[in-house]
C-alpha cells in the first residue's frame, strides 16, 4: 500500500497531459546531460609520463558537498573540462534551491590518490 502512495505521489507531481516535460524535468534534463558529457569527456583521457592523472568533485549535493569525485587526465582539453563542471555544478546548486531538493547528507570523501594503469587513470580510495 505504501508503494501505491509513492508511486500515486510521483505520477501527481510529474503528470502533464500535454505531453510536455514539466520545467523541472528540463532543468533537470540540462544537467543530466551534461554530466553525460563530462564523463564521456573523463572517460577519454589517457595517461602516461607526459599526461598527469587529477580528481575532482561533481555534482552539488543539496546539503553541501560533491555526488562523487571522477578522474581524468591532463590530455583533454582541462580549462573546458572544468569549466563544464563548474557550470553543472551551479546549475545543480539552483536545481537544488529552486526546487526545494533533498538528499541525504552523507560526505563523499575524496580519493586518497590517483594513478595510472592502463593508460587510464585509477582513483584509489583505500
């Protein structure tokens, strides 16, 4: 019975009969995708001698705080790179606020270093 509540609940607030998606889906949508893109754009980094392997911080948390950390490389383009999660980033934060958004408050810690193996790099967390 709970189960039919929640899902009643989430078909009330998310129903449209136009068929159009609510601006909370499209606001939504607009960082969904591009999370896509920096993971697609980490998901190409190589590393070797010449190319340094990094983390960082994506996504914002509604109490504060990153979804998750990601590792990429020196071989992309970096100042396009961060400036991607700097916007998702703000535009979660507003996601966030204009929405009134809840998670939990759980801190993701950050990895305690990066490698390389493979020609990829490796977050290690241990």
């Amino acid at each position: 019975m709970k189960l039919f509540f929640i899902l009643l609940s989430f078909l009330v607030i998310y129903y449209d009969d136009s068929g159009e998606i609510s601006p909370q889906e499209a606001d939504k949508a607009v960082i969904d995708n591009l999370n896509i893109e920096i993971k697609n754009m980490a998901n190409q980094s190589v590393c070797s001698p010449e190319f340094d392997c990094y983390s960082i911080g994506i996504g914002a948390k509604p109490c504060g705080g990153f979804w998750e950390y990601i590792v990429y490389s020196s071989s992309i383009d970096v100042i396009t790179f961060l400036s991607m999660i700097e916007t998702m980033n703000e535009l979660e934060q507003q996601y966030n606020k204009k929405y009134t958004v809840q998670s939990d408050c759980f801190m993701v810690a950050p990895p305690k270093s990066v490698n390389c193996e493979d020609g990829k790099c490796k977050a290690i967390f241990d």
